[in-house]
C-alpha cells in the first residue's frame, strides 16, 4: 500500500458510515473500517482514538464553523438573535450532506453508548459559545442560558430536519424552532394581554 | 454486624460524600466508604451498582419529585409556567440539604467522569418532562423545547443558588432564570417595539 493516502480520514468516515449502516456499529472492527477503506488500521488510529470517534470528526467541524459564524453576527442583534444567524449559516453544511447525516443519524440512535458522546459533544457546544456571547457584551449569567436555548434549538431543529420529508433545509427548521422557543417564552405575556 | 441496618443508604451516602470531600473522588475505594459507615461493602452493593452511583441516587428521587410537580401544576398554565411551578416546589429539596448539595456539586466538578453522569441524568430529566407536558395537552415538538428550556433553567438556577451568598432560596433562583429566559426570547419583539 502507497503511503500516500489521499483524504484518508474522509475514506475511513465513508467507510465506517457504511458497515456500521449495514452490519451494525457494534458487530464492527476497526480492521474491517480500515480495509474498506483500503488503509491499514495503523493508518486509522493515525486519525481516530477508537470505533466512536470516526462519527464525531464533523461534530468538532462543525462546532468551530458554528463558533466562527456566531462571532460573525451583526454587532447589534440581541443573544438569540445572534445565535439564530450562526445556526442558519450552518445549512448548508447539513443540506449538503443530507444523506450521510440520516445514516450517521440512524447508526447514533442505534447505540446508547453513541447516544452518550452525542449528548456530551453538546455540552461542548454550550461551553463553546457561552464566551463567544460574552465577547459580545452579553452578561455571563445571560450569555450561559442563551447558549444552552442555542444548543437546545440546533438539536430540535436538526431532529425536525432529519424528520422533514418535505426536504426543506436545515435554516428554515432553525427559523421555526426559534419561533417556537419565543412562542413559548411570550406564552404568559400574550396571556396578560387578553 | 447486625443484618439490621436502620438507614444503611443514607449512611452509605454521607460516608461517601465525606471520603470524597476529604481524599478526593479518585482516591476512595467502596471498601473505605463501606468501613465509614460501619457496614459491608456487600451492603453497599446491593443499594448501588458502582462508586460513582451513590452520587446519584438523589437526582432519581428528584426526577420523580419533579415529575410529580409538574403533573400536579394547574391546568391552565402555559408550559414554561407549569415547569416554573415544578421547579418551584424543588426548592425545600435543595434548601434543607444545602450543605451536603454544595459538598456534592464541588465533588461533581472535580472529576470529569462524574460530570458526564451528571449531563447524562440531565438529559433524562428532559426524556422525562416531555411526556408529562404532552399529557397536559402540549404540541409533542412544543413539550419537548418547553422541557429542554426547563431542564435549562432547572440547572442554572441549581448554579446560581450554588454560588449565592445571601441565602436566597432554590425557588427565587427559578424565578430569576425564569425572568432571563423570557427577556432573552423578547429581545427582538422589544425591539420592534422602539
């Protein structure tokens, strides 16, 4: 085998996304992921700590693009405002890769181990933006529950995506999520009006 | 030792959290906090599976507090108000056991392990609310952002009474998690409003 091994760590991903897809995620070895991919498993431990990690490589992708687009919301939106637009600039990520997203989506589900590190890749996420806000003037208290509704609102709206047979995008499932949390919010407000 | 073993989980308990305030987390084995509390490790067995457990055995009998609060909030109450009644009711549970919860929340955040459990039991409670919202009539992707944002608000206002200085109840917290959250999701209705 050449040592020269052109995107490597995008053939393991294809290839883990595949067997986990078809015999299952835990019946499979790394051995095998590796020969799929035509790479030695000396090659995979080069890329990935163990079997999870090949599923969770886009997690921290995506987390420094989420982190890189709420940095670079407009200066004057408010909180969730600026977490709305950094979640929307993430569409096109999803949209692109729709289904590779439903299959990873399925093979999470199947595993509560995997279910686990998803949960906690989460809590990344909130310990990733809450500073992020504050940077932007946000009181830390404020900045902290913002990035946990955030996180709270790119979770469900990715489920409703996953979900949606309508095939509409990711940003627009972000938009009514958001309107569902400030419906929720507003519920005692709207009340007093009446 | 007698087979009669008045309180053997709350003493297994306190045992614990005193061996891992003063040894650390790491360093204490079952058998020390079994000696501590003048029973056998074999007692200890039979009420936890693990060392990380007896931890734990609290927030399962607080979910199952507040599941019943929430099932017991009046029925005309928007969802975030019903999960502010439940969280509300929390508030004797924490303020009576204020001193072994800060002794346990520093041990928690000692260990990264124990963290992890932590986040897990977090998303249980969500798991949890969920359905009781949809009995009380709430849209099924509704209940569960409405009990996303109350686990949110539950685990806030839990920090903040942590760190307050004042003696101020578990319940005021809520309330001032609760105020943040909906002034975070109006921001931009108060906007428009200018």
């Amino acid at each position: 085998m050449s040592r020269w091994e052109p995107d490597a760590l995008g053939r393991l991903q294809a290839a883990a996304i595949e067997l986990y897809a078809e015999h299952g995620y835990e019946q499979t070895t790394v051995a095998e992921i590796a020969a799929r991919a035509g790479l030695t498993e000396r090659t995979y431990f080069r890329h990935f700590a163990d079997k999870r990690e090949v599923l969770f490589h886009g997690s921290e992708m995506l987390q420094e693009a989420l982190v890189t687009a709420l940095e670079e919301a407009p200066a004057g939106e408010s909180p969730l405002d600026a977490i709305g637009y950094g979640l929307r600039r993430l569409g096109p990520f999803f949209d692109e890769r729709r289904p590779q997203s439903l299959r990873r989506h399925a093979i999470i589900r199947s595993s509560h181990e995997l279910q686990e590190r998803e949960m906690l890749k989460r809590s990344s996420l909130v310990a990733a933006l809450t500073p992020v806000l504050e940077r932007r003037g946000v009181e830390p208290d404020v900045a902290r529950l913002a990035a946990e509704s955030g996180i709270s609102v790119f979770h469900l709206a990715y489920e409703s995506w996953v979900a949606d047979q309508r095939g509409r995008g990711y940003a627009e499932h972000v938009d009514e999520t958001l309107a569902s949390l400030r419906a929720l919010a507003a519920a005692p407000a709207a009340a007093s009006l009446r």
